[in-house]
C-alpha cells in the first residue's frame, strides 16, 4: 500500500504558473532579510531543504548567495524550482536542483558544507521529524546559521494537534470536489470571518495576503494538505537542538503555524554573538497586576505603544520577554489563550505587556526577574 503523502508538489505547479512575479520572491527576499537580521547574504553558500517552489531559493540567490543547493524529496516540487529557476535565467552551476531526502543520512553527508541551512515547514512532514532536524544540520558549517521553520504545538490548542492530523489526512483521502469545500471553509474560519467580525473589509486582507511569496489560497491547501504531519514545542525545538546538536537558539519568530528558529554555535558565529550583546534588557517594575487565569499585565514605556501588535496588525511588536535572563518565545499570543494556557506566553499590546510565567507561578511571588527587549 502507496504512503498516504500529500502532493506538495503539484500545489506550488499550481502556484507558480498563475502567481510568480518579482513581487513574490521580493516579498520573500523581505522576509529573509527581517528573520536572519541581514541586508545581503553575500558570499555565502545556501541550502534549502524541501526547496518547494524554489522561490526562497531565488530569494537567497538575490541577495547575493554565491552558491545555492536546493532538493526536494517531491518530484513535482523539483521540475517547479527548475522552472523557475529557468524563469530566472540561472544558471545550474550557481543554482543546484535534485531529489532526494533529508531523511537520507548518506545524501546528507555528500552535500558540501554550508554557511546558511534553510528548511522553511518541511521537516514535519517526514514522518520522522527530529530524525529529519538531526539529518538536516548534517552540512552546516561549524559557523553556519541553521533556520528552520516547524509547525507549532504551542499555537494549536484549540483545536488539538490530533484535531488538525485527522483534517489533514481526511483532505488527502478526500474528493477533488470535497477538499474544495475543505478549502473554502477554512478561509473563511481563519481569514474572512475574524475580519469581518474586526470591522474590516476580508476581500482587502486576502488581495494583500504575502507571507514568503504565499497566497491565501496556496497557504490554505499547503496547511490542508500537509500530511504527514507533526507538530513541535517551542522549548522542545529549543532543548532538542542544543541537546543533540550543540546549537542554541538566537532568533525566533511565533504567533502563527509554523514557528521560525535560527540556531547556531555561539563560539563560532561572532555575527550573532555581537548581535545578542546589542539586544537591551530593561528590566520590568513588580508588582504585576493579575488580569484573570495565569496572566499578569505590566506597563511599558508609553513610547512603545506605536509598535505594539494591534487588531490591524498581529504581528506589528519585535518585542521579547525574559525570564531570569531567559526568552519565553511564545510573543503574539490571545490573551484569552494567555489566561487559559499560559507556560510563557506573552502579547505586547497598548500600554503593555501581557504575559505567564513559564511554569504558570505568580511573578510577583517566585523571585525571578522580568525584562524585555524592544527590538528581539
């Protein structure tokens, strides 16, 4: 019997041949430059793990990569990054394409070494997942950046992971006609209908809709359709990496799907290093005022508020918590999803921060210090 998988392949065929345009890998370009704190990558070799369309591939190429090896275990997912890497006019000795796994420990090994490892919501659809993270730093560079973008558990609670698993694999087994209903129904739970209840004109958010190069529609059957499917932790992701890999984690970016991580070996990576010794702590005041369930509020300096999230962007903050010198990761959250769930998550929002403490105590009582950073 054939692996149930979805054809992720065919989706980005799809995409590319209606959707591809220079915006597209500009949005992605912009995308790139934000996560991994760079204007250019140049000189650098590039490796993209389930290069998918190939656009953050030509995304990278574009900002100066020198180098570019991209493999997809899809064999549509590969013809689609040659096309498009045709429709860039690259060449295959700057740009690479093949097939293969990342699950594949001797391919692993044959590739050369790399200064960046990219692999964008991939590894959780291997059915191995953590194999497929161990695999994938196989040829990082010892002062490589490693980013990788894997489905969160932390963000989906209500429903479940298992909800989600069982969704996937019914779309998959499912009718053309039946995973259109699938498709239309989940736009308009996620994108339409919180719109409309905000006020907002959803036809405007869905024409504006650009996350990597995305569209609404193509993120719709790429989450619909990914299976198989597992979903990570972000202080699993974290420990995991530094535990089996010796990396640590610089850079994090949570509050939808997937959550985005940027690991490296801080004793060889002095970009980073210098990075986090730029990154202000400033300490927050106690007492925390409790605003139901497991959170606290704190006020911020009112400077702050322009750049706080908002109804009209979710997203808008860069700002990150500390806990005893610690980052709790989970920015961007509800406040309800805050008060009911808590463990570390945390929203800037108006006036101030919203926030738990990591094991759900009270931090006016545990004796550990709190403080933020604005431009994480």
């Amino acid at each position: 019997m054939n692996e149930l998988r979805y054809e992720f392949g065919k989706n980005w065929a799809e995409f590319v041949e209606r959707k591809l345009n220079n915006q597209v890998v500009e949005e992605s370009m912009d995308h790139m430059r934000r996560f991994m704190k760079r204007d250019r990558l140049d000189g650098l070799t590039f490796t993209d793990i389930g290069c998918g369309s190939g656009i953050h591939s030509l995304a990278a190429l574009r900002l100066g990569a020198r180098r570019i090896i991209a493999f997809d275990y899809d064999n549509d997912s590969v013809a689609t990054s040659r096309k498009v890497r045709e429709w860039a006019g690259v060449d295959d000795s700057i740009w690479s394409i093949a097939q293969g796994s990342v699950l594949d420990t001797a391919y692993m090994r044959s590739l050369p070494v790399s200064d960046v490892v990219y692999s964008w919501g991939v590894l959780h659809h291997t059915g191995r997942m953590w194999e497929a993270v161990r695999n994938a730093a196989i040829p990082l560079a010892p002062d490589g950046e490693f980013y990788i973008a894997l489905y969160s558990s932390d963000n989906y609670l209500d429903p479940t992971p298992e909800f989600w698993i069982r969704l996937k694999r019914a779309y998959n087994i499912a009718s053309p006609l039946t995973r259109k209903l699938i498709e239309m129904k989940f736009i308009y739970w996620t994108k339409i209908r919180p719109e409309l209840e905000a006020g907002r004109r959803p036809m405007g958010q869905l024409e504006s809709y650009g996350k990597r190069g995305m569209t609404a529609v193509t993120d719709a059957k790429d989450w619909l359709g990914g299976y198989p499917m597992e979903f990570a932790g972000y202080n699993e992701t974290r420990d995991f990496c530094a535990g089996d890999l010796g990396l640590e984690l610089v850079n994090s970016l949570t509050g939808e799907g997937c959550t985005e991580y940027m690991f490296v070996r801080k004793a060889s990576q002095t970009r980073w290093k210098a990075i986090e010794g730029s990154r202000i702590r400033i300490p927050l005041s106690a007492p925390f005022e409790g605003v139901g369930g497991h959170a606290f509020h704190a006020p911020l300096p009112a400077e702050l508020m322009s750049r706080a999230d908002s109804q009209a962007e979710h997203m808008a903050s860069r700002l990150m918590l500390f806990e005893g010198g610690t980052p709790l990761g989970l920015a961007h959250t509800g406040h309800d999803t805050i008060r009911r769930y808590g463990s570390g998550r945390f929203s800037h929002w108006g006036n101030g921060v919203v926030f738990s403490t990591s094991d759900n105590s009270d931090p006016n009582a545990n004796r550990r210090q709190y403080a933020y950073c604005v431009d994480y």
